[in-house]
C-alpha cells in the first residue's frame, strides 16, 4: 500500500466512524420521539384544530397510522440528534481547517442551530394562519376531511422550509469569510435582497396570504441587515 493511499483510507476510516457515531445518535433520538409520538402528533395537529374547530385527521388505510408515527419518530430523531450531528461533521473536516476557520466554527453551528429552531417557531406560528386561509376557500359548501398523512407531510415540510429559510445569513456570514462578497456589496445589493426574499417567502409559503408572506419575509431581511453589520465588523476585526 503506498503512502498516497494510506491517508485516503485513513479518511474513509474516520468518515465510517462519523457516519456510524451519527446513525446511533439518530437511532437514540428516533426512540425517543417513538416514546413521546403522542406530544409529537399533538404538537403538529393543534394549528389543524385551531384552523377547524371540532375537526379530527383522519386515516384511510390500516397501516397509515403506523407509518405515520414511524415517519414522526424518524423526524423527530434526527431533530433531537442534529447536534451530534453537527459535532461530528465538524470533528470529521476540523484536520483540514486552519486554526482562524476552527475558531469560526463552533460560533457558526451555534448560530446554525438557533436559527433553524427560529426558523420551526416561526413557522408553527404561520401554520395555523395559512391553515385558515387555504381551508377557507369554498367553506360554506365544502367540508374538510384531512388525512393525517397528508397532513402530517404538509406541516413537517412548511416547518422545514422555515426552519432552512432562516439559515441564509450563516451561508452569506460564510461567503463573505472567504471573500466572495462583502459589506459594500451586500448593501448595494438591498433592493435584490428585498425582491429575492418576498419571492422565495412567497414560494415557499403555500397559502399565499400577506401575513404569512410577511411571517416569513421579515425576519429574513432583519437578519440580512445583521449581516451585513457581522460582515462589516466582525471579519474586518
């Protein structure tokens, strides 16, 4: 075995290990969330219920409510093991950073990590408001029987987009680490950023209602403007 090889398997070792490290991790996590389904479901059906008083999901084969709850633990697990997660992706690429980007790093996951978690309360809070505005439609004549799975698929997926919207800042932060933009043209760029916001909140806001629209745009240029001020200070300190 030569040397150039040596180090690639000893990468593809560490990666296993990682990987392996990871998995347990979400394996636990998914236990958890499998022990607790019942608050799960709850938690993601009380913007359902609000929206349509004295209303039940409802399930149409017999095996839905068993993949659902799986589906749920599963989400939930790698929610709960999302900092594992993070640690060992970081220990995996730390041999290759310098010691200024290490020092980036753990603040950068820290602000990864709260601002999805900004981003699910966000959206839980837009759930409700965007349930009302769709199942308004055609509501004198027309009455809503939802099944859970679609359901449950809808909410998980409206909190994940939220949850990912939110991280923008942490990608611009890192672009402009590594000197692709700067504060300068980040601020000249304010009107783009404005347009590219309301566009991506109304793509990915499903109801189509300003309040929603505004749930998630808002938030988002704030946070483009503490960008911008990170930029400027920060990676200029």
């Amino acid at each position: 075995m030569t040397s150039q090889t040596m180090p690639f398997m000893a990468h593809l070792g560490e990666l296993r290990n990682r990987l392996i490290k990871a998995l347990i991790a979400v394996g636990i996590g998914t236990v958890v969330a499998f022990v607790g389904h019942e608050a799960i479901l709850d938690f993601l059906s009380q913007p359902y219920h609000e929206a349509v008083p004295d209303a039940q999901l409802a399930v149409f084969r017999p095996t839905e409510a068993f993949s659902l709850v799986m589906r749920l633990s599963l989400w939930g697990g790698v929610i709960l093991a999302s900092p594992v997660i993070l640690y060992q992706t970081w220990r995996f690429t730390a041999p290759a950073l310098t010691p200024r980007e290490k020092k980036w790093t753990l603040p950068l996951v820290g602000v990864f990590v709260v601002l999805f978690l900004a981003g699910i309360t966000v959206g839980y809070l837009a759930l409700g408001r965007g349930l009302e505005f769709l199942l308004g439609f055609g509501a004198d004549t027309l009455e809503p029987v939802i099944g859970a799975d679609l359901y449950m698929r809808f909410a998980m997926r409206f909190l994940l987009a939220f949850g990912i919207s939110f991280e923008f800042p942490v990608f611009i932060f890192a672009a402009a680490a590594v000197g692709v933009v700067g504060s300068a043209q980040l601020r000249s760029s304010r009107r783009w950023a404005v347009v590219i916001i309301l566009v991506a909140a109304a793509v990915i806001t499903p109801s189509g209602d300003p309040l929603t629209l505004l749930m998630l745009a808002t938030p988002m240029y704030i946070f483009y403007e503490l960008t911008i001020l990170a930029v400027r200070f920060l990676l200029r300190k």
